[in-house]
C-alpha cells in the first residue's frame, strides 16, 4: 500500500509537471468515445462551472480537446485565438488561462 501511495504521489507530481493536468482534473484527455466525451464534459464543467450545454458546445468547437475547450470557456478566446495561446503557453493550460487577454 505505501509503494502504491508513492507511485501515485510520483505520478501526479510528475503530470503536474509536463501540463497534462489543471486544478487537479487530467485535461490531456482524448475524448475517444461516448464514455471519455461525457467525462470531457465533466471536466469542462468542473473546470470552468460553465452549464452541461456550453461544455458539449466548446468541445464540439475544439474537436473534442479538452483543455482548448477549457481555454475557450474560461477566457472567452474563439478556437483560433485559444490554440495560439496554449501553443504559446508551451500546453499549459493555467498559463494561457494567465496570460490570455481579458
């Protein structure tokens, strides 16, 4: 049980990390099928609090990404503009969220 605890420790740290992860939810998600799409929306929702509907909206829009989704719900960037500022943020999503005009 300790070493599985420290893996999981190491683990989190280690997606903290490289950005694949934004107020501990996993965003790096590849919303697959029907089952990974209505965990996307969740994680949208409880990324952002936008409604189910704006969630299923901006991944339609972003082709199922999530954290260009969550980009895109939070600073109210469109598409074009919110992958630039991630591209820009080198894929961390709370920088661009930081530095994208308000």
């Amino acid at each position: 049980t300790a070493q599985k605890l420290v893996l999981n420790m190491l683990t989190t740290a280690s997606m903290v990390r490289i950005g694949k992860s934004y107020q501990n939810l996993m965003v790096d998600l590849n919303a697959s099928n029907e089952k990974l799409l209505a965990r996307a929306v969740l994680i949208v929702i409880e990324a952002t609090g936008c409604t189910a509907e704006a969630a299923e909206a901006a991944l339609e829009a972003t082709g199922n990404d999530v954290k260009l989704a969550i980009l895109v719900v939070a600073t109210g960037l469109d598409v074009a503009a919110a992958r630039a500022a991630l591209a820009a943020a080198g894929g961390f999503l709370r920088r661009a969220i930081e530095s994208a005009p308000r």
